[in-house]
C-alpha cells in the first residue's frame, strides 16, 4: 500500500502522451491549441473609419471653428462592403460609415455630430486633429504576429479573432478516448426492476456523464458481472483506441473481487494495488503501452472521490491543460485531526461570508448520508495522517470539478 503523494506521482509519470487532431475551427469551442496561431495577413486589411461621417483632408478643416465652419461638397460614398471608387480632392468630402475603406487621399473622419448636411454639401464645426476616428491598416494585427500561443483554451472571441485572419480548421489537443467498465453481480440496468438484493449501476452513468462533462469522450461503456473471463474479454476488447479505461468495482481483495486478476491477464501492468487513503483504500492502476487504467472502489462516493482527485486531472493534461484541480482558500469552520495512518478525504461545503475568505463546513460534522455527501459536497480537504487543524485556521480547498468558486 502506498500514499497519496506517491499515487500521484506515478499516476503523472505514466499519463500517455496527448494526441492532436486537425478540427473545423466552428467546432473548436472549449477545445486547447497543440499549435501556435500566425496572423498571415494584416487586420484590418485597409484603413478604415471608427466613426459614421465623412471622410475629408486635414488641411481643409484644421482651422474649423463653430464661428468659422468650412463648406464642403460630397462627392461620394464609401460603405462597409463597398468602397469609394475614386480619389478625393481637396475641399471635398465623402460620406462613410463604420468600417467602410477609407477613401484615397483622405486622412481625417468627421463624425456625423460634428458637422450640418445640406443637399450635396456639409458645414464642419469641428476638427480636433490630423488621423482622428482612422483605424489604419493592420492597426490590430501585423502579418506574422501570434494571435493564440499553444496551451490556449479556445473561446468564442478568440475564435473570432482566428477567424478573421483566415483560418478554417485549428490543430488541437483531442479528447482522450475513455471506456467505462463496472463489474458486479448485483447490478442491474437503471430501468430494470430490482430485488432486494440488488442494485441500479448508477456508477457507470455517474462516470461517464464526469468523463464527458470534463472534456473526455466516452467510446464505450459496459455493466458486466464477477466474473474473470468476462472482465478480461471487456478489457481487451477495450485496449484498442482507448487512451483511458476506468473500471468500477471488484477491486477489493474479497473472494468475488475479480478485477486485478484480470487487469494482469490482459498484459497490464500494475503500478500500485492499493493506497493508504479513505475513501478509495482499494483504488489501484495499471498500464498497458499507452493505455492508462484506474480501479475504482464500487460504493459510489468513493468512486467519484477517486476520479475527482486522480482521474479528472489526467482527462485535463490529455486535453493539453495543465495537471491540476481548482483549489480555493478558506476558513474552518472546526477544528479537524486525523489519527488515524492514511490520509483522509473530508467532505465540505463553502459557506459564503462577506469580506473574508468562505466559512467551510465540514459535512462529517452533519452526520450527512452518503448520497447526501456527494450532493451537497462543494469539494474536499485533504487531510494527511496526524494532521491537526484548528477552527479558525485557513486552509486549502480542492473543489469538484462541476462547482463554482464562491
């Protein structure tokens, strides 16, 4: 039996390496980069106008006042979509809208406030410099400029911004292929009726429903009973395409608990069978080339405690994020010791306070059921062995995945 810090070292030194796929950049959202982004022309292309008014030359209204306006005659239009064709001369001015092109030869916008339209003419009151209301050409972004480093998680405005710059398809880190296994003789399908000595498999909903909410893709999922050869034809079988298998029950050491047995038949190598923690003392893993494979413990709370703390950071570096949790600070509630010689998941919720770090309530204290845990956890504290906490002392929260930071 190992640790906790000893679990995740090996876990972190045995995660396969991430793969990347060419992706229709419509279909990128939440996705990572595996490259980095150029910019292979300028934005905006041509100079352009911030304002709706007219386009004139500097030197024919520097001097406008609103007691010396200056009258000038248009000659033209220039829309988004559609510019002037022509040049503009001195003491002429041409309409334009936001966007559009800025005529040849002007160099000045006069927003449409500043200025009074009679028929084909304009009177200009005011001009506050040379360039103003003028975007110019390649102002946002310069050819070869870096508009998205690699590692960076795709947003609808970035999405936008690649975009723009003609890009139609992105490469990326891809969701790491999972196959989900529950093992058990007492299982049934949700929708069946069951006996009294059975029990629903919400374990493999509970898991791939994770898998899937925390970018992994689910390729297959299966319920199979105690039973060696049946669990070693299902592992085989899920080998191929699979960079993650996730296995859920019979990983114990009772006379019924099959899964080791038949993780080590199919070629797996197990790089720990146990770790000294609770809940989740049963948890182990093994590897097969680039396949990675965790034991859950079957007693659901423990299962999701196990995939939030190990799993769910593998399915993030295999998505080209960083190995890590979402962790906040905050304040005991209790004091918390843990006597015992494992490290000791604590259940918590977070209580919101004003002007101060959130109170956190420990659930063990509420004398909780253990469905009401995994409802109403915020996240968790991990309490090494012969740690003492006092009430009042700040203290680091890893939260689950699907909650908020208050």
């Amino acid at each position: 039996m190992i640790t906790v810090a000893e679990a995740l070292t090996i876990i972190k030194n045995n995660i396969p390496q991430p793969k990347t796929e060419n992706v229709e950049l419509q279909d990128s959202t939440g996705r990572v980069l595996a490259e980095d982004i150029f910019a292979s022309h300028e934005y905006p292309s041509c100079n352009n106008s911030l304002m709706d008014g007219f386009a004139v030359h500097w030197k024919d209204v520097q001097n406008v006042s609103s007691t010396n306006p200056v009258c000038l005659k248009i000659i033209g239009e220039s829309r988004a979509g559609v510019p002037f064709n022509g040049k503009l001369e001195n003491r002429k001015a041409v309409r334009i809208s936001t966007g559009a092109m800025l005529p040849d030869g002007a160099d000045t916008i006069i927003p449409i406030e500043d200025c009074r339209i009679s028929e084909n003419f304009i009177s200009i009151f005011k001009a506050n410099n040379i360039n103003q209301f003028v975007r110019f050409k390649g102002a946002e972004i310069s050819i070869g400029e870096t508009i998205a480093h690699q590692g960076t998680v795709l947003t609808a405005p970035l999405i936008g911004l690649i975009a723009s710059v003609g890009f139609e398809k992105v490469t990326t880190y891809r969701k790491p292929n999972v196959a989900v296994i529950v093992t058990g003789n007492e299982l049934v399908a949700v929708n069946s009726p069951v006996e009294k000595y059975q029990v629903r498999d919400s374990n493999r909903i509970m898991l791939s429903a994770a898998v899937k909410n925390y970018g992994g893709g689910v390729t297959n999922s299966f319920r199979i009973k105690d039973c060696v050869e049946n669990i070693y034809r299902i592992i085989k079988t899920s080998v191929k395409g699979n960079q993650l298998i996730i296995m859920s029950g019979g990983s114990s050491v009772g006379a019924f608990d099959f899964s080791k047995q038949a993780v080590k038949q199919s070629g797996f190598n197990l790089l720990f069978e146990s770790v000294r923690q609770r809940p989740g003392k049963s948890f182990f893993c093994a590897r097969k080339k680039e396949t990675l494979l965790f034991g859950l413990p079957g007693q659901p709370q423990a299962a999701n405690q196990c995939f939030s703390f190990y799993i769910y950071p593998v399915i993030k570096k295999l998505s080209g994020k960083k190995f890590g949790w979402e962790k906040i600070w905050g304040r005991l509630s209790n004091d918390l010791v843990n006597k015992k010689s494992l490290t000791q998941f604590i259940p918590i919720q977070l209580e919101r306070v004003e002007k101060d770090f959130p109170n956190i309530i420990d659930l063990k204290k509420k004398a909780l059921k253990l469905t009401e845990n995994i409802i109403f956890s915020d996240g968790y504290i991990v309490l090494n062995e012969g740690r003492y906490l006092k009430k009042d002392e700040l203290v680091e929260v890893f939260l689950f995945p699907d909650k908020e930071v208050l």
